[in-house]
C-alpha cells in the first residue's frame, strides 16, 4: 500500500511541476490584427446575424416573449447588408423588400466617438464591444416607458 500512495504522490508531484513549468507559447502561425478600426469596420460587406434583448421581449405581437428579436422580425427586416466606407457613410442594401415601392439600398452616415469605443450610426449610439475582421458587436440602450431594454446587435462577414 506504501508503494502505491508513493506512486501516486509521485506523479502528482509531477503533474504540479509540469502545470508550473508550462509556458503559454503563443502559436507562431497565428498573426495579430494590427488593422484600425476603420479599417477593420470598412474591410468588407456585414450581415446582421444576432439580435438580443437582456429580457424576453414580444415584439410581433405573435410568438411570445424571446431575448432573440431576429426571429421575431420578417425577412425584409433582416436580410440586409451593410457596407461602411471610409468616408464616413455606409450603404445598406436590401434582398427582399418589405414594401414594393421602398428603394434597395440606404445612404447613412457612421463615425466612431469616444477614442473608438462608440460607433455613431446615423445619429444613434452604440457601445462597440468587439470589433474584429470577421465580427462587429453593438450595444444600445432602448427606453420605453419607465423601461430600459438592452440591445445586443452581431455582424459578422
């Protein structure tokens, strides 16, 4: 019985060492984003991918009460794309219209506020809270009444 409590206080010993002299070596062939903002925010078309609510919410009147707000819209809501230029405007353009007579494609103007932390979309502010190549992450806030609703929007490339 000594041999084998010795055995196991042995390789515990030697799990704790190895745990300790294990360095985090970062992988070699990942390389940082060193983009900017804008650059990365202009680098291509996004979609509207996720849309979240810190409550259930019922906004269509149909399905109940859901945190998921895209599958409480129609498809015209949601199916759009946007493009942001370094010009400081942005173009959304639509697949399916939600009425006959609406245009395909928006002009709206974006810039970031507050040393890049705020992206102001047409006059409406978003907290950024992850801007990478291949995902943009907005929140806001909405006031209904004496009720605040907290928004979290993902576009994705």
């Amino acid at each position: 019985m000594k041999s084998v409590v010795k055995i196991l206080t042995s390789l515990a010993f030697a799990a704790i060492l190895n745990l300790t002299n294990c360095k985090d070596k970062e992988d070699p062939s990942i390389t940082p984003d060193t983009r900017t903002k804008t650059q990365l925010i202009t680098a291509s078309e996004w979609k509207w991918t996720v849309s979240t609510c810190n409550v259930p919410v019922d906004t269509d009147g149909k399905d109940g009460a859901s945190t998921n707000l895209l599958i409480q819209m129609l498809p015209c809501e949601i199916d759009n794309s946007y493009t942001f230029k370094s010009d400081s405007t942005m173009i959304e353009k639509t697949n399916v219209k939600c009425k006959t007579n609406e245009p395909v494609s928006w002009k709206w103007d974006w810039e970031f506020l507050n040393n890049e932390k705020v992206l102001d979309w047409d006059g409406d502010d978003f907290t950024i809270i992850e801007l990478s190549g291949s995902k943009l992450v907005l929140k806001s806030s909405v006031i209904t009444g004496s009720n605040t609703y907290e928004i979290t929007d993902t576009y994705t490339h």
